[in-house]
C-alpha cells in the first residue's frame, strides 16, 4: 500500500507520486481526502496547505481552483510544478487492479450527503468495488457504511492491542505486533484483514511476513516492493 504515493521521490499525495508508486508496483494507493469550500473531494493530508504547498491556510476555507492553483513542496521545501489533485483526478490514472484506500481526514463525513456524494463519485468513476475507507474516526467509518454498505472499512489506531472493532481491516500502530503477537491470528478470527501503521516497514518486513500480515504501508514502495519480492522468492524456494 503506497503511503499517499512514492513519497520519497516526489511530493506526497500528487498524481506524480500517484504514478510513480503504480509503476513501482504497489497494490494500493493510499491518500487523504479533505473537502474544498465548494465540496470538491481533494487529495491532501493536512486540514491546512502550509507543510506541504507554497501557501498557507484552511482547505476548507479554499475553492478547488484555488487550491490547484498550489504548487507542492519537495523533500527540500523547494516549490515544485505539481498540484494538489481532486478525488477525481486521481481515479482518473488509477489503472484496473490497483486498489484505493481513502483516509476520511474530517468530521465532514459524519454528514451523509457528504457520503453519498463520494460513493457517487466513486461508483462513476468505477473504483467502488476496490475502495476502502479509512480513518482514526470509527464514526467516519460506521457514517460511511450507512450510506455506502458496499464500501469496506479500515480503523487506525495508534494503540489499541487488540482488533475488536466491527470494522473489515484494522491498521495497528507496528509497536502493537510485538506487543501482541497474536494480533494477527486474533484479526482473522474475527474475519478482519490487518496491517501495520508502519509507512517505513523494511526493517520489519520478515517479522511482518512470518506473522501473515495482509499488506504493509510503504512511504517508498518502488523500494519495499523489491525487498518484498525478494523475500516472498526466497521463501517460496526454501519451502
């Protein structure tokens, strides 16, 4: 799962990274989605511009042309050309089996007209079927559901030991499968799938494969995808 795109090479949450983690050979892209001041669904992680574009202020308080009038900071905080993409945008070069994962970033989800003009959209685009919705929130999510049934939930949490939500997929913070290594097995008995809240897993990834974690988040996907590969060969070949 890329990490709102290939963060490392280009700006997070821009089509750029959107198609550089494709090529990279990630499974899903995950990215963020808050509301302009005319309702638009726009890809950006903060509920302000200022760390992450040559502006500063509110997304709420911006209309969609205004905002893609911004031009994204790299790595350095130099300006760059890219922009911040709609909903839209990014389902447009979304490529038919690569998945979508939509962190809901604001309580404007707990509205249902706001859920069902995303489902909308998501239905038009014809992603629906391989789109997840995530979220800290469990009452994004289970607001989400009501409207949409057809879209699977994922809960983060930063702490909790245990998956003993009524969601579809739970996202631990990586601490918690050492602190519990039943995690995984507890998950799947209660039919959730399960990944790490790890957005730097290398280190990690054969503690995560022995365990049978059913993704991993990756800030460089190009990178994990490559070690991944490698370990799931050398597993296969020992076996």
């Amino acid at each position: 799962m890329a990490h709102r795109g290939n963060r490392f090479l280009f700006p997070e949450n821009t089509i750029a990274a959107f198609k550089q983690a494709i090529k990279d050979g990630a499974d899903i892209i995950e990215t963020d989605l808050h509301l302009s001041k005319d309702g638009k669904f726009m890809c950006i992680h903060d509920s302000t511009v200022d760390r992450t574009m040559n502006a500063s202020g509110e997304v709420r308080e911006m209309t969609s042309l205004e905002l893609k009038r911004l031009r994204a900071l790299d790595r350095d905080s130099q300006v760059t050309n890219k922009a911040i993409p709609t909903l839209e945008d990014t389902t447009g070069i979304l490529p038919a089996d690569v998945a979508l994962a939509l962190e809901l970033k604001t309580d404007r989800f707990l509205d249902e007209a706001v859920c069902n003009s995303l489902g909308k959209l998501l239905m038009e685009s014809q992603v629906l079927d391989r789109t997840i919705a995530l979220s800290f929130s469990l009452e994004r999510l289970l607001a989400m559901q009501r409207e949409v049934p057809e879209i699977p939930i994922g809960w983060i949490s930063m702490s909790r030991i245990l998956p003993d939500k009524p969601v579809d997929l739970i996202g631990a913070f990586w601490p918690v499968f050492y602190i519990n290594p039943w995690y995984m097995r507890m998950a799947h008995r209660h039919g959730m799938l399960a990944c790490p809240l790890d957005p730097t897993p290398d280190s990690r990834l054969k503690y995560y494969l022995r365990l049978g974690v059913d993704a991993v988040l990756s800030d460089n996907p190009g990178k994990t995808r490559r070690l991944l590969d490698k370990l799931t060969l050398g597993q296969a070949q020992w076996h």
